[in-house]
C-alpha cells in the first residue's frame, strides 16, 4: 500500500533535483592547478626513484607497484584534501553536489583500474607489464568523463593518456615497465592538466 507523498518531501525532493541539474551545468573549479601540478612533480619523482632502486622491474613486480601504488595514493590524498577545502569556499552552498558530481565522474575509472590491476598480478603475472598502458587508458577515461563539466581543453589531457596508455602496450614488453613510461606519462600529464586548469577556465576566458 503506497501513501502519498507530503507536499514537504515533495519540495525537499525538487530542491535537490533542481540542485543536482545545477551541478551539472556548472563548471567544477575544485581542483586546484597548483595540487594538480604538484601530483606531476611527484609521479618524476617516483619515476627516479624507481630508476635508483630498482633497475630490473620484471623481477620485482611487487616493488614496482609499491612504488606506484604508493604514489598514486598520496596524490589522490593530496588532491582530495584540496578539492574539498577549494569546493567549499569556491561554490559554497552547492559544494557537496559538486564533490559528488566530480567522484561520479572519475571514480569507476579509478574502480575499474583498481580491478584490473587485482585481475593481472593474481591470475595472470605474465602479463603484468601491461599495467602502465591500462593503467593511463583507464585513467584517460576517467578525464574524458570529467571533460563535461571542466575547461573544454581538459580534452587535450585525456588524449594524451590514451596516447600514453596505448604507446606502453605497443611496446608489447616488459619496456613498458620502465619508470619513464609512467613517469613522462603522469608527470607531464598533470602539468598538461595544471595548464588547463589555470589558463582554460571559463573564468579565466572572459
């Protein structure tokens, strides 16, 4: 037995729909370039890290994803802990819907990463040096998700990925393991995002 819907639920529920659909219209600005240039920076500097300390990846697949693993963490608490102060201060009433709208967008792609990663190194460890190359399709997917509601040029970023992510599988080889495959990939990547964020806002264009 249904009973009908209070007139106050009913506003309440038109109040958040409406919100929602502004949301979505509505550029994000939460993600600062500055942070974003910095997760660049971070990702040379794992890919130093990993030319000193381990030279031959194939045989250490463990501590090559520590490694990244481990730099693809604190760059997501970087940015997550900029984004909500910034969303917060910049779009003010509508920033949980923002939030919201900005994890919907990327966060399957960082899901489906996540997976594969698990699905590689448990079942199938011979094919572990595909892992850069999906690792940035992935990601590049993420980006193109997010293209809707960020600076049209962000499209640029996403390319790049794909780029990136589809170069690394045509190695068709452990040379995808190399550290400069994810770090040229990532760290030029995030400065290209920097770039966008900085100069492609709507805010900046006009």
């Amino acid at each position: 037995m249904s009973f009908p819907m209070h007139p106050l639920d009913k506003a309440l529920g038109d109040i958040t729909s409406i919100r929602r659909q502004v949301a979505r219209t509505t550029e994000f600005r939460g993600y600062g370039a500055a942070t974003l240039a910095a997760t660049g920076v971070l990702a040379l500097v794992a890919a130093v890290a990993q030319a000193l300390l381990l030279p031959d990846p194939a045989s250490h697949i463990a501590n090559y994803l520590r490694i990244w693993i481990t730099t693809a963490i604190l760059s997501a608490v970087l940015i997550g802990m900029q984004t909500l102060t910034r969303t917060r201060r910049i779009h003010s009433g509508m920033a949980d819907e923002m939030i919201l709208m900005a994890v919907e967008q990327f966060l399957p792609s960082v899901g489906a990463g996540a997976l594969i990663s698990i699905v590689l190194v448990r079942l199938v460890p011979g094919s572990v040096w595909m892992l850069p190359g999906l690792w940035q399709i992935t990601f590049s997917l993420g980006v193109f998700s997010s293209c809707r509601f960020l600076p049209k040029p962000m499209t640029a970023a996403g390319c790049w990925y794909l780029l990136t992510g589809l170069t690394c599988l045509g190695l068709g080889d452990t040379r995808a393991l190399t550290p400069w495959t994810m770090g040229i990939a990532y760290g030029l990547g995030q400065l290209l995002v920097a770039a966008v964020l900085l100069w492609g806002s709507k805010e900046n264009a006009e």
